[in-house]
C-alpha cells in the first residue's frame, strides 16, 4: 500500500511542476521560457531570462517588475571599449507589435538585487512583470544550475556579468 501511495504522489507531483514554470499569455502578449540561475548561498544579485512575443497590432512595454526575492530591474548589457557594462532601463522595455524580444544571458535580462534567499536549482521563483497595456502578469521562474545558458541548464556559460572584458555594473 505505502509504495502505491508514493507512486500516486511521484505521478502528482509530476503532474503539477512542469505548470509551475509554463508558458503564459495575457491579450497579445506571449511570454515563454521563464528562468533564472541558481546562486550560491552568499550572492546578492542574480539574472532572470524569459522571451516575450507581442502578436498585437500595437506595442507594449515592460515597465516594472516585483518578487518577494528581492528588488528586480530591467537590465541590459553591451560591450563599450572591451569592457562589458550592464545599465538598468528605467523608462522599462518595449516590446513592439509583432515582434519577439528575448531577455538573455549577455543581453537585455531581469537583474534580482538585494536577494533575500539564495536561488535553488530545482525551485521556481515568482515575478510580476508589469506591463504599459497588458497590466500585471504573474509568472514562475524556473531554477536552472549555475552558470547555465538556458531553463533547462543547457551547458554552461560565464556567471551573470563575467563575459570577456571586465564587467561593470
């Protein structure tokens, strides 16, 4: 009987996770692939990834962001003179009618700063993005392992801010 109830309960909890991390759609937008790094247990600051698709007519912007993690930004990253510098966006993000914009490793991301936990790897982390015309959408985040180029842990990659060059913030 106890292995029965612990094959129901594997089934269940099998079920329910890949949920926790799923896609989301409000009106015209998509947004797909929510993920974050892991960290290790002293960081202060970590990335989070995600891609959003407008198939509207009209564009939107990414404005604002909130988790009980710590304070999150919109960052984004580009190479000046060999030296990596990461800028926060504060007038936010637009996401134009018709088109994707991916936040990425080494490019436009999440920045969590302030942490009040590490990130785990195998938990998820909620986010609200708020958005000019889609409002408020709630989204789980998916822990991938440190170093990690994607939300499944595809390979590894330099540590947030670590590319060629020296990393400023």
């Amino acid at each position: 009987m106890h292995r029965i109830a612990c094959l129901v309960a594997a089934f269940a909890i099998a079920a329910i996770a890949p949920a926790l991390a799923d896609d989301v759609r409000v009106g015209s937008l998509e947004i797909a692939a929510p993920w974050i790094r892991a960290t290790p247990p002293a960081a202060r600051a970590a990335g989070g990834f995600l891609t959003i698709r407008n198939t509207g007519d009209t564009a939107d912007r990414l404005t604002g962001l909130a988790s009980p993690l710590g304070t999150v930004e919109i960052h984004t990253m580009d190479m000046t003179d060999g030296v990596m510098r990461m800028r926060h966006l504060p007038d936010g993000l637009e996401i134009p009618a018709g088109e994707t914009v991916m936040l990425k490793p080494g490019g436009n991301h999440l920045m969590f700063v302030g942490l009040t936990r590490a990130v785990v790897q195998g938990s998820d982390v909620p986010v609200t993005l708020m958005f000019e015309r889609a409002g408020e959408v709630a989204v789980m985040l998916e822990v991938a392992p440190i170093g990690a180029r994607g939300p499944s842990g595809d390979g590894m990659a330099a540590g947030h801010g670590q590319h060629e060059g020296k990393a400023k913030h």
